[in-house]
C-alpha cells in the first residue's frame, strides 16, 4: 500500500514539472527541441544501416571486393558516428548547441540518403 502512494506521489510530481516544463517551452523552440530529441531517437535506432548503405554504395562504385572490404569498414565508422551523435542529441536536447538545433551531421537521419 505504502509503495502504491509513492509511486502515485512520483507521477503526480512528475506531471507539474511536466506542465511546467512543456509552459516554460511553449513557443517556437518547444518545436525546434523536440524535433532534436526525436532526431536523435532515430538516428538511435536506425544508425546501423548506415553499414548496409555502406557497402551497398561501395559494391556500385567499385565492385564486390571493394564493397565488401571498404564498404564494411565506412559502414561501421558510419554506424558508429551515427548512433553517437543521436545519443548526444538525446542527451543534450534542451542544449541550443549547435546553434539553431541544427543535425549534427549531413544528412540528419539515414533515410535522407534515399531521397
């Protein structure tokens, strides 16, 4: 019973900061915050197919072998650059840093490359 009143407790504290918090933020820049968290997420989650984006790119420009050697080592560098700079945007989403929210990298999800 006891545990039930903290956790009650925990959440309604949680929706005033939360109010609070969305308040403080309600202008352009709530926008520009939020759309670096959910870049971040993403690039999270979908950073490792920058690997398979990878060798497919260097299998076009230069072969099988090249694909498969050079390829898988862009992909893993790519993959890895990706993921982590998604986590940093996570960790720094309320941050203006870059200026303007801007992505830290070009494009700013996996799935621009397509496009």
């Amino acid at each position: 019973m006891f545990v039930k009143k903290r956790i009650m407790i925990i959440m309604l504290l949680g929706l005033i900061v939360f109010s609070f918090v969305t308040k403080a933020y309600a202008t352009s820049r709530f926008d520009d915050v939020c759309y670096k968290l959910g870049r971040g997420l993403t690039n999270i989650v979908t950073g490792v197919m920058e690997f398979g984006y990878a060798i497919d790119s260097e299998i076009r420009d230069g072969g099988v072998y090249k694909g498969l050697c050079f390829g898988a080592m862009k992909g893993i560098i790519r993959s890895v650059t990706r993921v982590g700079a998604g986590a940093y945007e996570v960790v720094t989403f309320l941050i203006e840093y870059p200026e303007d929210y801007q992505p830290l990298l070009e494009p700013e999800f996996v799935f621009a490359k397509d496009e």
